[in-house]
C-alpha cells in the first residue's frame, strides 16, 4: 500500500517523542531531522521537504507546544496541518460553471490517461451529469478501441473521427455534445513517452479551439518525482488545472502526492485507487494527510469528540478546573459525557501519548458506574462540594452508607483525581478539534 513505508517511519519517531513527555527544544529538532529524512526517502521534492520541516519546526519549538500537557500530541497535530496545507489546503472541485463543461485530460502514455477518463465519465454520471468521451488519441489506434472498451463497460457513448486532425474531432465533439444534450465532454488526448514540442503544440492548438474548463494531467504517482517534474512542464505550457494521480494504490512511496502541489501551485483533484472502473476518488488533502500519518484514529476521536462532547459543558468544566472547583458532582456529570462517547478504555487506546498504564485505576466499566453513583449519593452536599474534607470516619460511614467496602471509597476518590487530570487532557483535545476542523 502507499505511504506504507514514511507512515512507519513516521509513526516510529512521535512514538520516541510521545514516550518523553516534556520536550526539550533538542528533542523537537531531533525528531524534525528524523521526519526530514524520512520524508526525503519516500521521494518528497527536497525544496519542499526544507520549507516544510522548517515551519513545523518552528511552530513545534514555539508555546503551542512546549507549554502543553501533551507536547507529543501537539507536534502530530501541527504535522497534519502543515501537510493538509502542502497538498491543499482545501479540496479542489471541477468548474462546472459552463453549459458544457469541457475537460481536456492530458498525459504520458502509460499514466493512466484513457482508463481516467472512463473513470471520470463514470464518476460525473453518478452524479447526475451526462458525460461524452472523446477519441482524440488518433495515433495509437488502439488507444480509440481502448477508449470504446471503457466507454461500453461504463455505458458512456464515445464520439470518434477515426484518425483525422485532434482539433477537428474536439469541435465536432463539442457540437455533437451540445445536440445531444451532453453537459460534460471528455477529451483523451494523445500521450507520448516523454514530452516533446509537437505533443505541446498539439496540446495547445486543442486547448484553444476548444476553451476547456479544465485541462487535467494524469500522472503516475509510480514514478515520483518525474511524476512532478511531468507535472511542472505540461503546466508551463498548458496552465493545467488540477492533477490526477493514479496507481495510489500501489507500492507508491508518497513523494508525488506530498510534493506536486507545491511544486507546481496545481491542485490535485482526484486519486486513482486501483484497475477498475470505480477506483477513482476525489482528493481530500486532509484525508490524505491523516492516512499518510496513519492517525485515522486520532481523527476519529477528535470527530467523536466533537460530535458527542457538549462544549458549553466542557468549557464549565474547564472553567471549574482553573478555578480548582471541579467537585464529585462535576465527577458524576463527566462519567456520564465521557461514557456516551464509548467504553472508557476504548478511548483511551485511541489517544497517542494516554498509555492505560499511566492511567490505572480510571477504567470504568458499567457497574463500577453504579457503584460510584452509590457511593457519592451517600455523601453529603458538602462532601460533595469539597471532597478534601471526607477523611477516615467519613470514609467509613459513606462505605457503610452505600453498601460498599472502604476499599471501594477510596478507589473512587483516587479516581476521582486522576480525572481531574484527564479531564484537562480532554477539554484541550476537543477544543484543538474544534478549531482544526475550523480551519479545514
Ligand atoms: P494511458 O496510456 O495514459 O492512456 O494509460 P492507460 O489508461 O492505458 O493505463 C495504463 C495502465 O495503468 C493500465 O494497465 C491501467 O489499467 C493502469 N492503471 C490506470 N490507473 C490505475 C490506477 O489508479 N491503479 C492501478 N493499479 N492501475 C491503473
């Protein structure tokens, strides 16, 4: 799989940082140098690895992180943005804003051109658009019978002049389109081995006879950086815009996706996953990104958090905290938050950095739940409100009180401060998911 590699990698050196809890400016620039080689071996352009490390670098020495409970924690997150910011930031959507839409996909041959536009057609379909696929590779023979194949499996018609002049046959496409009420036209235009002056000349003479809205250029995430260097000349001559990537999912090591971006200012519009005609996706710079860190995890915990997490609530409670007014029934209250959000432990496994071992002696399970609610329903308000105050005797009385050992009183309290703990971990997750999500 893609990535598989730098995602090891990666996930090896935030380990090492993770088991250190506080950071040091030495560690941070410890770990950047690792990241930097790392990404420098899954084939990442290296203008774009200097530049990257060195904002991630800077932010990571700055207070965001050294002055956080979870410096570690901090550090991935600040990757993830800065790699969602190197491949996007946003998804890059197709102009649909004409009556018809016309793509020009370009290409060398072998990158995938003619099985993406088969792809796309059948992807606008799906989408409620009528597609036309066009044969304008006219000096491959077979490259026009390849495109009929595709056109037939996806159930697309397919207009074809047979080998006559690429611009002629791209017009009288567009007027068949226009009489036939096709909306979208795809172009599969002629591919070579490598790029030469006739190739762009024709390339050129299509795009301005036919005025396309988008001109996209397949490459071959396969081959790298060439994939890039590719990319960068057809954009010279062509002003692409946007870049499929195909065979993503292959034994890629990543450095086309990461780099072509930022190499040639063009966005990355859709990812090719595989032979079949359905393996083709939109690209999601931040799913790309949490795929590359392999924290699909994290990701989801900080959706879950969101999702469930009352942030009135956890703000008062956050409030509570600073002001060290967090009591019993604050306690009770964030059990049952927490608990709507999963099995405790569950959660926990989720965070990087929240070893369980570090956290012994919080894992609740259902009838621990009971347990607690009985046990602090027979204190009293004042208990309550100031667990400080419950020394021996009240401990013996609140056992008795709740049909429960001392044992199980004073597991509770325990526990009780290590939420008090956690919880400020929790507040500061979801709120940092909150404001990531913002920003997307
Ligand atoms: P063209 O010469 O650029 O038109 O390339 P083709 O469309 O003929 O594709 C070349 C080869 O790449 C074919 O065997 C395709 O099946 C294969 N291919 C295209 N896209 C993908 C992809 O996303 N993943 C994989 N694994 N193979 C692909």
């Amino acid at each position: 799989m893609a990535f598989e590699s730098l995602t090891q990698k990666l996930n090896d050196i935030f380990k090492k940082l993770r088991g250190k809890g506080k950071l040091s400016e030495a560690d941070v620039k410890q770990a950047m140098k690792e990241v930097r080689l790392a990404l420098l071996e899954a084939d990442v352009n290296f203008k774009v690895v200097k530049e990257l490390v060195a904002r991630i670098t800077e932010r990571a020495i700055g207070q965001e992180v050294m002055e956080s409970l979870t410096p570690a924690q901090q550090v991935i997150k600040i990757v993830n943005e800065e790699l969602v910011a190197l491949m996007g930031p946003a998804q890059s959507k197709i102009d649909f804003s004409k009556d018809i839409t016309v793509i020009m996909m370009v290409g060398l041959q072998g990158s995938g051109k003619t099985t993406t536009a088969g792809k796309l057609g059948k992807f606008f379909a799906k989408d409620g658009k009528k597609p036309l696929l066009v044969a304008a590779d006219v000096y491959r023979p077979a490259a026009i019978k390849q495109l009929q194949v595709i056109g037939d499996k996806v159930g697309l018609p397919v207009f074809s002049m047979g080998q006559q002049n690429p611009v002629d046959i791209s017009k009288a496409a567009i007027e068949y389109a226009r009489k036939n009420n096709h909306n979208v036209v795809i172009i599969d235009t002629a591919g070579r081995l490598h790029i030469d002056d006739e190739l762009m000349d024709e390339l050129i003479n299509i795009k301005n006879a036919v005025n396309p809205s988008e001109i996209l250029l397949v490459v071959d995430s396969m081959t790298g950086q060439d994939a890039v260097n590719v990319a960068e000349e057809f954009n010279k001559k062509l002003s692409l815009t946007g870049l499929i990537l195909t065979k993503l999912d292959g034994d890629t090591r990543g450095g086309a996706a990461l780099s072509a971006k930022a190499v040639t200012g063009c966005p990355i519009k859709f990812v090719g996953m595989g032979e079949k005609l359905d393996d083709l996706e939109s690209f999601y710079p931040e799913r790309m990104a949490s795929r590359i860190l392999g924290m699909g995890d994290v990701l989801s915990l900080i959706e879950k958090a969101t999702a469930d997490f009352d942030l009135k609530k956890a703000q008062e409670l956050e409030e509570k905290l600073k002001t060290q007014n967090f009591d019993l029934n604050d306690f009770m209250e964030q059990l049952s938050q927490v608990k709507k959000m999963g099995s405790l432990s569950q959660i926990l496994d989720m965070i990087p950095g929240f070893s369980q071992q570090k956290l012994k002696g919080v894992e609740v399970d259902d009838k621990e739940l009971v347990r607690i609610e009985a046990i602090i329903s027979s204190m009293t308000p004042s208990e309550r409100s100031d667990p400080s105050i419950i020394n021996g005797s009240r401990r013996r009385r609140i056992a008795a009180g709740s049909g429960t050992a001392i044992q199980d009183v004073n597991r509770l309290l325990k526990q009780y401060e290590q939420t008090k703990k956690m919880i400020k971990q929790f507040t500061r997750i979801e709120k940092s998911g909150k404001k990531s999500r913002q920003k997307l």
